[in-house]
C-alpha cells in the first residue's frame, strides 16, 4: 500500500466499501466510477485504471496502480470504450478463432495418417479378424499424437526443426545415419501414397495406369508448388482434401452399419486372435502404417510459420496450447 495519504488510503477506502471523503478532499483521489457503469475505466484527475483481465471463474482482476489492491468484479464489465470483455461466449468465440488460426499444420501432417497403405492394412485386418484389433488402432493413434505433439513443441519452443536440431546436437556421422534411415523410411511410405493415388485415378476415373501415374506426379508437383503463394494455401488445399475423405468414411461408416458394441469392446480390450502369428503380423503392420516416421521431422517445420522471432513464453506456451488440440482433432479424423 502507498503511503501517500492523498492516494493511497482513499482508494483503499473506496475498495474495501469504506467512506473516503473525510481523508481527501483532492480532485486526483476523487471516487472510481460506479465498476458496473459504462464509464468504469476512469478517474477524475488521475487518468485511466488499467484494463481489466480475464481469470477463471468468469471475474475479472485489476490491480492498481497506486496502491495494489486487488480486487475482484463479475463476470461483465464493460468500459468506457463499450467493449464487453469478459462473458464466457466471448472467452469461447475467441477461443474458437484462436483455435482456428493455428488449425493448418495439424491437418497437412494428419494426411499421413490416412494414406492408402494405412487404408488397405486396417482393411485386411478387418476383413480377417473383424473387430479384434481395433485397440491396435486406438493406442496407435495416441501413440502417434505424443510424437507429433513432441514435435510441435520443439518446433515452438526452439524455433528450430527436428533435423536442424539434430545437427546442432548430434556428431556428424550420427546425423548420416539418422537421414539416411529418414529418407528411406520417407521413400517407403511415400511409394504407397503415390501407388495409392494411381490406383485411385485407374479404379474411379478408368485411366490407364501409366497416364494415371503420370498425372499423379504432375498433381503432387503442381501442390507442392502452391507453396510459394504460401503455406496457408496449401494448408487450406490440404484441408479440403481431408474434409472430403473424411466425409466419404463417413458415409462409409453409416451404409456398413457396425456392431458399435463390438467396435467399444475390442476398442477397449486388448486381444491377439487366432491364429496368433498372423494377428500380431496385422498388428505391427497397423503399427507402421499409422506412426509416419516423415511428418515427425515435417511438423516441426510447419509449426514455425506461426511462431514469431519475438514470441512471448506466453504467446509460445499458447501456440503449443493450440497446436496439440489441433493435434488431438485431426488425429482422431485421420
């Protein structure tokens, strides 16, 4: 608390409910305006209180500056500017477009969780085993957002990707084995992607296979081009992409009619069928085919489009906050 008897007290006063007018007769302590006012925010002589901030519980705290008192209004306060700042449909509207805002990296890297050698593995699984191993899916999949997340928040927090970190950390012999070993595993799962997409374009449209793999390497270069009207762009194609897959397994899901007690069952108990050798064979291929070894060294570059060089730790530990329920979202759609 302030000392100074023309400032502190009777602001103190006025906090705590109290009667001021006998301790202060000056026009620079004159009483705060009615806080449910539209002209709270101002003091006679004394020029603005700070804005309010939000906190939980849906009130507001505001410490001044003269005495620090804190104190503690509901949850609408409106200022002079007419600006309503705290009710909790603008705390989720923001929220929302906050989300928004961060959505694309999730979403460009969750294409490679729904690629054609994800599609056939999971489909031969089902076709021989039936519901039995859907629990390899679930913890597949929460296999695979700890590791996108992780690399999110390396590309947030250092500002670095994950091979540029790795040259900083590792010898050099170290990192030619480590590309190496990520160029072949990028290599292996992109030819399934590409022979997926030629498949695709001979069983929907009739084309023959070379032409369709002709068009396919023609399509994959023309979006990766895209990039240089920036990385929006393509997120924005990407995620159009994925919205119409995932409308199409929608519809799937809805004319296969599943066994939703059967689907929750083996989603939540863990079973190898018989024969064994061949379920635990299905399992490790659902295993490969869902955590893409490529996207974990590409999410942490994607990521730094939205980082700014001088970031706040606030800012940054808001940007991770987005990004894994992104993560979480196209995770679960992938």
């Amino acid at each position: 608390m302030s000392n100074n008897p023309s400032t502190g007290a009777p602001l103190q006063n006025h906090l705590e409910g109290g009667n001021h007018s006998a301790s202060c007769s000056s026009s620079a302590c004159a009483p705060l305006a009615d806080p449910t006012g539209p002209s709270y925010g101002t003091m006679a002589g004394a020029g603005r209180v700070p804005r309010p901030v939000p906190i939980h519980g849906g009130e507001i705290e505001r410490r001044t500056s003269s005495s620090g008192v804190l104190a503690k209004l509901s949850t609408l306060i409106t200022v002079d500017d007419g600006e309503d700042i705290i009710t909790p449909a603008v705390v989720t509207k923001r929220y929302f477009a906050s989300l928004v805002r961060h959505a694309g990296p999730a979403f460009v890297v969750s294409v490679a969780y729904i690629d054609p050698g994800n599609f056939a593995t999971n489909i031969g699984a089902g076709s021989i085993f039936s519901y039995h191993l859907l629990w390899v899916i679930l913890w597949c999949n929460v296999v695979a957002i700890f590791l996108q997340s992780l690399s999110a928040k390396l590309g947030i927090a250092t500002g670095n990707n994950l091979p540029q970190m790795c040259a900083q950390r590792f010898s050099y012999p170290t990192n030619c084995l480590l590309w190496a070993v990520a160029s072949a595993a990028a290599m292996a799962t992109d030819l399934a992607e590409f022979l997926g997409a030629v498949l695709g374009f001979y069983l929907l449209f009739g084309i023959p296979m070379i032409t369709a793999a002709v068009l396919t390497g023609v399509l994959t270069f023309g979006l990766v081009a895209l990039k240089v009207q920036g990385q929006r762009v393509v997120e924005a194609i990407v995620g159009i992409l994925v919205g119409i897959v995932t409308v199409s397994y929608l519809l799937e899901l809805w004319l296969a009619r599943p066994d939703w007690g059967q689907v929750a069952l083996h989603t939540a108990v863990p079973m190898l069928p018989q024969p064994r050798a061949a379920s635990a064979k299905l399992a490790v291929g659902m295993l490969g085919a869902t955590v893409m070894p490529h996207v974990i060294f590409l999410h942490s570059e994607l990521v730094q489009h939205r980082r700014g060089p001088f970031d706040s730790s606030h800012t940054l530990r808001h940007h991770y906050r987005m990004e894994k329920a992104n993560i979480m979202v196209a995770m679960n759609v992938a």
